[in-house]
C-alpha cells in the first residue's frame, strides 16, 4: 500500500505504520497552533499603545 512516505523515502505499508505517523503530526499541528496562539497573545500584548 503506498499511501504516504517518510522524509526518509520509506514507504508506509502497514496501518500502523501510518496511524503512527498520523498521530506525530497531528500532535505536531496542536502544538504549532498553540504555539501560534501564543505568539497572537504576545503581538496584542506588545503593540498596544503606551499609555
């Protein structure tokens, strides 16, 4: 089943192979967004004007 490959060239052939991967980028994705979240907060944070 060549469905994804790796960085590496692998080919993912088992459905475990693939949930594993899935499931690292997914928890890549959560914390690139809370990361982002973060990052928002901040920016409001610093470019509001001095009083």
């Amino acid at each position: 089943l060549k469905v994804a490959r790796e960085r590496s060239g692998d080919i993912l052939s088992t459905p475990g192979e693939m949930e594993a991967v899935k499931r690292a980028y997914e928890k890549k994705m959560r914390d690139l967004e809370e990361e982002n979240e973060i990052l928002k907060k901040a920016m409001h944070i610093f470019t509001q004007p001095k009083p």
